[in-house]
C-alpha cells in the first residue's frame, strides 16, 4: 500500500485517497518544500527513481507513439471528398466508417489492458504497434467498403490503449507535482496527431494521391515499432521480496524526511537508493514480458474485464471525468465531420490540403489549452496547496477547470452557427455560411476550451485514484469513445431530421450541462473520495 494513503493530519484522521502533504511548511519558510507523492522505495530499479534522462527517455517515446497513432486514426477525414469520387463512397458511409473506428476505441482497451497488468506496458505497446503498421498497409490498398469498416475497427482497437496505457506510464514514472505537465506534453503530441497531422496528410493526398497518406502512416509506424523493440523501457515495478520501508515509527519518518526536496529541484528522484541493490541489465529491462510478483494468475486479467464498470458506477469522481472527457469526444467528432464534408460543398468548395488546413486553428487553440490545463495546473495546486497548510487535495486542479466550462460551448456555437445554412445575416453572399475564418476561430476557441478542460480532469483522476488507474481510465475511456460511437452514427439522420443548426443548437447545450459538473465536483468531490475510500483500498 502505498506510504501516502497512511499520513494523517494532526487530529489523526487519514486523508481520502488522493489527498496527500505535497509540501513541507514546517519552520519558517514560506516557500515550502516539496514531498514527493507518492513516496518511492529505496531501490533504484523502481521507475519513480530512475534518473530524470531515462524518465524522459522513455516518456518520449510514449509522446511518439501517441502521435502517430492519432495520426493513422485521424488523417482519414481529409480524403473523404476524394474517396467519396474515386471509390464512390457515400457520405453516411465515411461518416460511419469514423462510429466503427471509435467503436474500436471504446472496447479495445478492455480486451488488451488487462494484459498490461499482467505482463507489462511493453508487450502491449509492442502488439498495438504492430496492427498499426499492418492497417497502415491494408488501408494504403483499399478498394471496397469492407476494406474500409475493417481498417477502421482494427485500428480502433489496436489505438484503444493509448490514452489508458499512457496515463498508466505516466503514474509508473512521475510525481504528483509533475503530472500535469506531462500530462500537457502528450496532450500536445495528441493533438498534433489529431489537428497537424490531418495538415500534412491533406497535402500529401493533393500532391501524391491519397493512398500515399497511409503509406507514409506506415513507415512511420514501423520506425515506433524498431524505437519501442530497442529502446523502451518497461515501467510497471515489482518490489524486491524484502523490508523497504522500516516498520518502527522513527524509520518511517526518516524515510518521509529523505523524501522532501526544494521545489526548485524537482528531479531529485534518486535520493537515498541503496547502493547494495544491482540494477537491472539492458536485456533484463528488454525482457518482453514482466509478470508481477502479486499478478494472481489468470483470475488478475478477469478482474481487470469487469472492475472498470464496477469504478465506473460506484466512484462519482470517475463517473463526473468519463461523462466530461467523454462528452468532449461527441463534440469533437461533430465539429470533424462537418468539417470534413460542408467544406468541400458550396459555398467552401475547399480540397483535401484546404480541408486539412482548418487543423490548424483548432491546434493553435489546443496547444495554448494544453499549457493552461497542463503546465499552469501545476503551478496552481502548489500555491493552493500552501495557502492549505501544505495539503493538496485533488479537486484544486478543478478550478482551472472552471473558465473552460465558458470557452468551450463559445468555440462551439461560433463554428457551427457560422457554417450552418441559419440565413440570419444581412449579407447575401453569407447566407450559406459564413466566410471560413468565422468557423476557423470558433474551432480555435473550441481547440483552448475543451483541451483546457480535458487535462484538468484527466490529471484529477490519476491523481484521486492512482493505484485504480489503469481500470479507471479503462472506465473513462469506455464511456468517452462510446459517446463517439453514438454521436458519429447519428449524426447524419440528426442533421438530415432537425439541420444542422438545430442540431448544434442542442449539442452545444448538452456541452454546458455536462461541463457544469465540475462545479458540483469541486464542492463534494473530498466528500465522494471519502464514501469510496475503503472500496479504493480494498482494490488497490
């Protein structure tokens, strides 16, 4: 059990799961002292005491693959006009080509997860990698619409794992105070996987031809696949059979005290390791496969099937992320898809480069969001933390959270509105849409808000139920690429029945009700850590 969930506060009540001292305000300075959260072992092989250029080492390569798995799941909007002439695809088609694809999401991760659990990040990053690159290939030589659906649910399913598995590595390797951050940089290379990539690909299918953009996915693919066979680490930790922490009272303090560092040197990870323990050889830390010491056999990877929807139901605090994020991802696949086909209709007439160019507001927007919700959370939790005698509590990300809620439905409505055959302006030449840099900056507004918001609660689960992580996040995951699902499926019979300003006119609505969640979780989120307390414990 980790050595955070047993520190009480002066009164001797124990803190809820995720609350923990994150700084030292004993003496007089005012500044505070950073205590690593949660507190690691004294062995070097433990991930949380790896030097900070091996952390970065391998928390790189899991930024690279994210990238190029959102870029093999995304840049296939771009070429929608061109598949819809060349193969005769029709637009319900390619619009539930997308649903299949994030159907893949939404179950995958229960099919491959459990296995990181019982063998390890790095044969589950290793298989994924490897669908991809053949997708890649199939996809490159399409010819059917059967070809189409099965690349999609393939696809889907091998990228399922990635935000999961991520935010997984994530919590193997960095501290409380250092969650958001990375958090934000892979936020970032998402995103870039998500809006850029499209970019490229739109002029690549323009210039090459459109089979090239998947060609192109799967050398890239195979490069990831050398990077992580070679070169990644595997991050899961089973502690050594032996006495690692004291069990009288004045070692576990000495332990506490060698835990706390300046909050200007957050990388003193490897303070007080023994000397005595051997680090693991190269091919050791290669092996394929890890099996955890404590991994139950075969009943572990069937706990780890239905635990997710038992989290999900009964700890309100992954129930308010998974509505939230999930949420976000129906909004986001409505703003895609009619980007990817009112834009090549008149008024827009835009081609495959043009159609991927309007990636890059919402990209600009997502990368100052992701500073906001990523960077800035980190900054903000020291500060309310102090001012809270040196205790952090989770929902202090939230507040962040909070200008998001405004920004998001504003980017939203400016898009949708501007693009959707309303007639309520004056201008005759603007009657069937607005011109394209209305919808442009609603789709940077949109990019900052739902981003900022995002990371916020992403890095609100890992840090409220770290040691539930992976089943959480399964949980999430679950819940948002199910919403994407549903949404992608019905969009086209929704705008054909109600049009499409109706129809964002509901949607954006539907965005602020969920969104206004975060204010109800801000006030009874301690209160709901607390209720499900011993239910964490007993799982963790």
């Amino acid at each position: 059990m980790p050595l955070s969930l047993d520190i009480e506060r002066s009164d001797t009540r124990p803190f809820p799961p995720g609350t923990v001292q994150l700084e030292d305000l004993s003496g007089h300075r005012q500044d505070g002292r950073v205590i690593l959260q949660p507190v690691p072992s004294d062995d070097p092989n433990e991930p949380l005491n790896w030097s900070r250029s091996r952390k970065n080492v391998n928390f790189a390569l899991v930024c690279f693959y994210a990238l190029i798995v959102y870029t093999i799941i995304d840049i296939g909007t771009v070429v929608y006009g061109q598949l819809h002439e060349e193969l005769g695809f029709s637009w319900e088609e390619l619009n539930q080509s997308f649903a299949v694809s994030t159907a893949g999401l939404a179950i995958g991760a229960i099919m491959f997860i459990p296995f990181a659990f019982k063998f390890g990040r790095r044969p589950v990053y290793l298989l994924s990698i490897v669908i991809m690159v053949g997708t890649t290939i199939w996809q490159a030589r399409m010819r059917t619409i059967g070809d189409l659906f099965g690349f999609n649910i393939v696809s889907g399913l091998a990228g399922s794992i990635t935000e999961t598995i991520c935010a997984m590595t994530i919590a193997d390797l960095f501290f409380v105070h250092q969650r958001g951050s990375r958090t934000n940089i892979l936020t970032i290379m998402i995103i870039t996987g998500t809006y850029l990539a499209p970019v490229a690909a739109g002029y690549s299918a323009a210039s090459q031809g459109w089979r090239w953009i998947w060609w192109w996915s799967s050398i890239l693919a195979g490069v990831t696949l050398f990077l992580f066979a070679f070169c990644y680490e595997e991050t899961v930790y089973t502690p050594m059979v032996r006495g690692d922490i004291p069990d009288d009272v004045d070692g576990i303090e000495q332990v506490r005290k060698s835990k706390i560092t300046d909050a200007d040197t957050l990388h003193m990870e490897q303070s007080n390791t023994l000397a005595e323990i051997p680090l693991k050889s190269y091919w050791q830390r290669m092996s394929l496969f890890t099996t955890a010491s404590a991994s139950g056999g075969s009943s572990a990877l069937f706990i780890h099937i239905y635990r997710p929807f038992i989290i999900l139901f009964t700890f309100p605090g992954v129930a308010f992320v998974a509505l939230v994020y999930g949420s976000l991802l129906a909004w986001l696949a409505i703003l895609l898809n009619v980007q990817a086909i009112y834009f090549t209709l008149p008024p827009y007439n835009f081609s495959s480069s043009g159609v991927g160019l309007l990636n890059i507001p919402t990209f600009i927007g997502s990368i100052l969001g992701g500073f906001f919700g990523g960077q800035l959370s980190d900054y903000s939790i020291q500060w309310l933390a102090r001012r809270n005698g040196g205790v952090y509590e989770p929902e202090m990300r939230l507040w962040l959270a909070l200008p998001a809620i405004l920004i998001t439905p504003a980017g939203y409505f400016m898009f949708g509105f501007s693009v959707s055959q309303a007639g309520y302006t004056n201008l005759p030449s603007l009657r069937d849409g607005m011109s394209w840099y209305i919808p442009a900056v609603g789709l940077g507004i949109f990019g900052f808000g739902s981003v900022a918001l995002s990371n916020v609660v992403v890095v609100y689960l890992m840090d409220s139920y770290r040691d539930v992580i992976g089943d959480a996040t399964i949980a999430v995951m679950l819940v948002r690429n199910g919403f994407g699902t549903l949404t992608a499926m019905c969009l086209s019979p929704w705008i054909a029945r109600m049009g499409l300003y109706n129809t964002i006119t509901l949607s954006g609505c539907l965005c602020i009700a969920v969104s206004l969640l975060t204010v109800p979780m801000i006030i009874w989120g301690r209160r709901c850590r607390e209720w499900t307390a011993a239910r964490y414990l007993a799982m963790a």
